[in-house]
C-alpha cells in the first residue's frame, strides 16, 4: 500500500488540519440508580475546507488520521522518517461558516436576514466557509513500513495545525479487521466485513445493550450459531430464555440438535407453539402448518422436556460452590485473598468435624453447621472492606444461610427427574446435544434454574469436565440486578453469575448476556465483559453507565441514537485487532437463517 493507499483524499476533496483538543463532560444526576454519573471524553476537532460530498461522507462512521513529527524515543525501529499519524474515529460534524459566529437573536431582524442570505450562498463558495469535524482519538497510531501501515498503541497527542487525512478503505479494513477472522457483520460506512476472534469473543464473555426491538436476541442467536460453528462440536451452549425468542430464533439448531426444558407444560404441540413468540417479520415468510410441522417434530423426537425446579431457596449455593468460590479469591490473589484462604481453612474444619457434604445447598445443612458457618462468615466480614466483591459474594451467602432451614431434601430430589443439575452435568457430557434452551417466562423460576445450573457447572468444572459450555442470559436485569434481594432470589443468581463471570474463562465456560436497561444491572458483571455491542438506548442514563463502565468516549457512544435495527456499536478488548476501537457495524439477520431452514425442510 503506497502512501495514496494509506489515505482517501476524495479525489483532493477532503483537506483538514487538526486546530484544537477539548474536554466534555457529562453529567447525570441520580437515574435508574439514585445516584449520579459524571464521564469525561476528549476530542479534537478538525478544520476541513468546505466541500458537500466531504460533509456527506463524514456523517457516516470513519476514522482520520492526524500527522505527528515523532521526537527521537519514537523513531526506533520503523517509521518513514520519524512521522507517525495519529487515528481518530469521527463522531460529529458541524459546517460553519465565519459570519455565524458573530450572529446572535440580539440583532435587528433585518440583519439577521441579511447575514443568513450571505451564509446560505457562501456554502462552498466562500473562503469563509469550512466544517468542524469532531473526533475521538482511538488510542492508536499508524506509520508506513514498507508501504504497510502498522498500527501500534500510542498515547501521542497531535499538534495544533497538523495535517489529517482519511483513512481509505483498505487501511481502515487493515486496521480492524482480524485475518482469517469470522465476519460479524459489516463496518458501516464501508463495505467490508469486520472479522473478529469469535472464540475470544465469547471466551471473555459478551454483552449485548439496547432498548426493545432493536435487535438483542436476533444477534446473541447469531452468536451462538457462529460460536458453535468455531467449537466444532466441542461445546454446547446454553440459553436461559424468559421471553420465549429462542426455539424459534434457534428453530433449526433445536430441531436436529437441541433440547428445550422448561418447568411449564408444553408437552404437546399447542401449548408449544402458543408459549413461543413468533416474530411478525417471520409470520409471511414460515406458514401455520409448516410451524405445526416443526413443534410435532420436536415433541415427537423427545427434545422438549419437563424441568423440575422444586423450591430451591438457596438457589443451589452449596458448601462446595463456596469454598470454590474462596478459592477463586485466594488463587487470583484478589483482595480480600488472605480473609479467604482463612476462611476456606475454618469452613473445612467445620466440614470434617460435622460431616458435611459438599454439594447439598448451604441452607439446608443441620441447624448447628449453619450457625457454626454464619459465625465464621461473619467474622471473615468483619475485618474486609464493604466495598471489596468478596464482602458482596459472602454478604450474598450468609443471608442465604440465615434464611434457610426446615428443609432438608437433596438437590435432585432423588428420582432420576430433570432439574439444573442434571442439565449441567448433560451440558459437559461427551455426548451433550450442541444447544440446550431453558425456558421459564417466570422471573423467580429463571433464577432458580440459572443459579443452580451455573453452581453445578463451575463444580463439575473444577472436577474435571472440560466440555466448552457458553450460558446465555437474555433480559439479563431479571437475573443480575443492581439491587438484589434474597426473597425474590436476585441475590442467589447475581452471586452465581458472577461467579461464573469471574471463573468461568479458567474453566472453559463463557456468558453472553443480553439487556435492555443497563443501568439495572449489577456493576461488578458489566465490568467482567470484554466485548459489547451497543445499539439504540433511549435514556441518556444508560448511556452514561454504559461509558463509565467501559471508558468509552462518549461522544462516540451517543451516535448509537441514530443506529437503525441490526445496527450496532460493537467494542472489544478482545476479540478484534485492535483493543477497544469502537466500530459500527450492521449484522446480518438471525431471522433470514431460520427461513432459509424452513423453507429448505418443506421443499
Ligand atoms: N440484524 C437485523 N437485521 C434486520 N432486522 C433485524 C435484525 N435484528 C433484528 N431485526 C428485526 O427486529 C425485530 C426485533 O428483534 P429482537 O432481536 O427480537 O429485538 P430485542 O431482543 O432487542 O427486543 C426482529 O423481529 C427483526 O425483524
Ligand atoms: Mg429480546
């Protein structure tokens, strides 16, 4: 790539100089959460001669790249002559022209006429006429080796004057794109195909943000095809399901693949069909019979059976899922590490001297062992900080423990049933079928089975069952709220989705979770993802606690307001080539695959 091939100059059209850097800031009070959010983002702002298809072209997604004269520390080792352009991603334009800035409602009409006359027909005649264009640096820079670009990270600043340029099609495709990477979708703004590392996408756990309808379930589905595409039949994946979206938008993954548990009856092909939704877009393109067709195959092959949830208070927090959990502490070396590993020693004692079995709910242990635990427990809070996650996961298991008793069945009720156990063990089995959804439209039941499922799985984990297993939790405020309680249970998942966030990457188990209101969700689980996709969010609160939880620039963040369905801000650490560059991208429809399937079965 020559220095032309570097850089898109529209033909001469597009020249700008960098003239200044400027900090914003924003601020929310009090919110979904009551408490208020304040984010900081800089950006440059270029000067670039006026020109329509300039202006036109900047309203779309793409990045410049400002010159920077390296000082000597920066030269080693690359570079044509120690110069270095910095990437900025654009966020905004504003085309100015010199007489606005001196108008104001304070001047007599007639003038103001007159100004806005001259205004009008200076547009790309006058010399006094321009286009602010505003830009977020992107924390990397590219020099020219050999006529490459290579991108490395760089905290430079340009200055005041410099050249920017353009970054052409290939530089920017150079510049994101993973070789040999599996697409997600394609850059707006460009035609290319962005390709990531799918498995680091899922294996550093995924989320996906945006209000209602604008497309959540329809791309975590086209996750999970690509990540059981890329697992190659080593891997299953595991969807918690409330709303009912996920047998039809997987409909052809379940039907020779998958199996659908759920605690309601949908043992026959009515109360199948009518507990899941069929999207509208879908009703013209599958008919009733060929739907009927697909439900009676599935209740016929024995892929939708019951799940039997009982009344798990504890959720399935076990001795053995805490003293796990501890040593997850102790092993990262976390803070509160030391309390742990203490811990971890009282709670054998107490384990051995009572007999006690490592994988019966903690509330269900005899009277005195609960007390024995609590004690300790609360010593070990005692002298931690009410901040650190380990006061919030022990806080979780003690309330636990000091609500439970009078019950004192096992966790598979003994029969040979389906519950969130025995779904975990099948998930890491050799033979586990590729996809397993669990299907509870009640909230209270959803978390029952998450939280137990996920608790035996990181168990079975550490014992030895290597099986890939992705969990999927859509409408993951029900499951991870900001404000979890015991009685309704949010405390019992919140406590295992963390863990499964905090551990699960050692153990070859990954989450995607998707959500509609950010700001209902448990802070400590946004910060373990390390790829997100951000489309359309209504309130600016969100907003804010998607860019402080992420340091993004929120300038770049507030263009996902005039993102279209199926179009998204997708951030990664990981999965992409560069770290966190924000970029916008349009995903292919979920909805095309399963008519595709439909129609190929019926012909
Ligand atoms: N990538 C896409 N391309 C085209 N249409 C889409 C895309 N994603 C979603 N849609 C449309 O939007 C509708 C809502 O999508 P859905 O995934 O159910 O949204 P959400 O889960 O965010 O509420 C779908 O029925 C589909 O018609
Ligand atoms: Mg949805």
């Amino acid at each position: 790539m020559g220095s032309e091939g570097l850089f898109d100059d529209m033909g001469g059209r597009f020249t700008a100089r960098l003239r200044h850097h400027q900090t914003l800031t924003h601020t929310s009070p009090g919110g979904g959460r009551g408490e208020s959010i304040s984010v900081r983002s800089r950006l440059g702002v270029l000067e670039a001669r006026f020109d329509l298809e300039v202006l036109d072209r900047l309203h779309e997604p793409c990045f410049v790249a400002i010159e920077r004269v390296l000082g000597g520390i920066h030269t080693r080792g690359g570079g044509d002559a120690g110069k270095a352009y910095l990437v900025y991603e654009v966020t905004g334009v504003s085309p100015t022209h010199y007489q606005m800035l001196a108008m104001n409602t304070a001047l007599p009409t007639v003038i103001r006429k007159e100004y806005l006359n001259t205004i009008y027909e200076g547009w790309g005649v006058s010399d006094e006429t321009w286009v602010d264009v505003h830009c977020a640096p992107t924390g990397y820079m590219v020099v020219e080796d050999g006529g490459r670009p290579v991108f490395t990270r760089s905290s430079l600043v340009p200055l005041a004057g410099a050249p920017a340029h353009l970054l052409s099609r290939e530089a920017t495709r150079s510049f994101l794109c993973v070789e040999g990477g599996v697409p997600i979708g394609t850059i707006l703004g460009f035609d290319i195909e962005l390709t990531v590392d799918i498995h680091s996408l899922v294996k550093y756990h995924a989320g996906v943000f945006g209000f209602t309808g604008t497309g959540k379930s329809n791309l975590t589905s086209l996750i999970v095809r690509q990540s059981l595409d890329a697992w190659g039949g080593d891997g299953t994946v595991v969807v918690f399901d409330v709303a009912g979206e996920y047998a039809v938008n997987l409909a052809d993954m379940l039907a020779t693949g998958g199996i659908l548990y759920s605690p309601e009856e949908l043992g026959d092909v009515d109360s199948l069909l009518e507990s899941q939704t069929l999207p509208e877009t879908l009703e013209s393109k599958i008919s009733a019979e060929q739907l009927r067709a697909w439900a009676g195959g599935l209740v016929d092959d024995g892929r939708v059976r019951p799940l039997q949830l009982g009344d798990e208070g504890g959720g399935g927090i076990t001795l053995g899922f805490l003293l796990d959990t501890l040593r997850g502490y102790k092993d990262d070396r976390k803070t509160g590490a030391v309390q742990a590993a203490v811990l971890i020693e009282r709670i054998r004692v107490i384990a051995s001297e009572g007999g006690l079995e490592l994988d019966v709910p903690v509330e269900s242990l005899p009277a005195e062992a609960r007390g024995e635990l609590s004690e300790a427990i609360s010593q070990t809070l005692g002298g931690l900080n009410d901040r650190s996650s380990l006061y919030t996961d022990l806080s979780a298991v003690l309330s636990v423990l000091e609500g439970g008793g009078g019950r004192a069945q096992g966790v598979d009720g003994g029969s040979g049933a389906n519950t969130p156990e025995s779904v975990a063990l099948q998930a890491v089995s050799k033979d586990a079928p590729p996809l397993i959804i669990v299907y509870t439209p009640e909230p209270r039941d959803a978390r029952v089975a998450s939280s137990r499922f996920i608790s035996r799985l990181l168990y079975l984990k550490k014992h030895g069952y290597r099986r890939r297993v992705g969990v999927v939790l859509d409408e993951a405020q029900e499951f991870i709220p900001y404000d979890t309680r015991r009685d309704d249970l949010t405390l019992q998942s919140s406590l295992a989705v963390e863990s499964l966030l905090r551990q699960g990457r050692k153990y070859r188990a990954h989450c995607v979770l998707a959500t509609q209101r950010v700001a209902h969700l448990n802070t400590n689980a946004l910060q373990q993802l390390h790829s997100y996709f951000v489309s359309t969010m209504p309130r600016y609160y969100d907003r804010l606690v998607v860019a402080e939880a992420f340091s993004l620039n929120y300038e770049v963040l507030e263009r996902t307001t005039e993102l279209d369905t199926g179009q998204w801000l997708f951030v990664s650490f990981k999965s992409t080539k560069q770290r966190n560059v924000p970029v916008f991208i349009q995903t292919p429809n979920n909805e095309d695959k399963v008519a595709e399937w439909f129609r190929m079965v019926s012909s």
